[in-house]
C-alpha cells in the first residue's frame, strides 16, 4: 500500500480524477485532508467549513456535511476492515448487518489503512478553525501541489478564487 503524505498533521491522498473532479463541482476551498479507503472506491475529504463523504465508481456521490454541526466522529474497527462515522443530531447509527458504506456519513475501510483513519478522525474532532487567512490557504494549496495531492491547473483555478476575495 502506498504511504499517504501529510500536511499539517493531515494525510492528503490524492483524490482519484473522477472524485476530483465532482468534488471541484461542490467547493473551491482547499483541502485540509483527504484520505481513500475501502479499495480506492471511497474517499473522506475535509476543508475548513466541510466534511465530504465520497462513494466513487461510474459516477460519484457526494455527500456533505457542516463542520460547525459535527458533534464527533467514531471510528470502530473489526479484524479486517473498520467504519468511520460523522457524528451530528439526529444519528441514529450505522444499521445492523450494515456497515459505514452504507451511509451517508460514513466511510467503510480495511484495516491496513488505520493509522489514517484515526489521523484524520482526530482532526476532525478538533473545532474548525475560523475563516483562514487568504496568504496561508495559499500557502497550503502549494504545499498540496507540492505533495502531488492537486494538480498545477487546480493550484491556479483555487489560488485566482483566494485572490478574488482579498
């Protein structure tokens, strides 16, 4: 399994194109952590105001949720593979026989990818940070350039829209 890179004390996998790309559809603010499970076929992206929960394939389904109403996150592990579930008002929980997959907060994984499963769980239960100053978003969209994590053509499209709003 290839090592995930961090930035910042996120693991920031590279999004595959197709999710890449449907993600670009519903944010432009930049990616704090990202990490691919379940076979490449789900991914867990997080940006200063959003948790996103992908399931890819054909097409890909996006599902998001506000920081701000994220109450915590539970990770729960079997002998092979494990679950982890954005908490807010009103989870009932992952159904019996079911798993995290299966719903909209959730991702499903296989146990050799835990140590980022549970990187990108403490992070999300820290308090999302207030509005980021535009030079240091900048400076992390190169550091996720850098890193692989988005392409030159993504760095320049995010930084012309931080620019915008200076």
């Amino acid at each position: 399994m290839k090592e995930t890179p961090y930035v910042d004390g996120w693991p920031v996998a590279p999004l595959p194109k197709n999710m890449a790309k449907t993600l670009a559809k519903h944010t432009s603010d930049p990616i704090l952590g990202c990490i691919i499970v379940n076979g490449g076929v789900e991914a867990l992206v997080v940006t200063e105001t959003r948790v996103y929960t992908m399931m890819g394939g054909f097409t890909v389904k996006v599902n998001a949720f506000d920081r701000s109403s994220i109450t915590g996150v539970e990770v729960s592990v079997g002998a092979m593979t494990g679950d982890l579930v954005v908490l807010m008002p009103g989870y009932t929980g992952v159904p019996r026989g079911a798993n995290a997959s299966q719903i909209a907060n959730g991702v499903h994984f296989y146990k050799a990818s835990l140590t980022d499963v549970n990187a990108i769980a403490d992070k999300i239960r820290q308090p999302a940070a207030a509005a980021a100053d535009p030079m240091e978003q900048l400076a992390k969209l190169a550091q996720l350039r850098d890193a692989g994590v988005i392409t030159r053509e993504e760095f320049e499209a995010k930084k012309s829209a931080l620019l915008e709003r200076i």
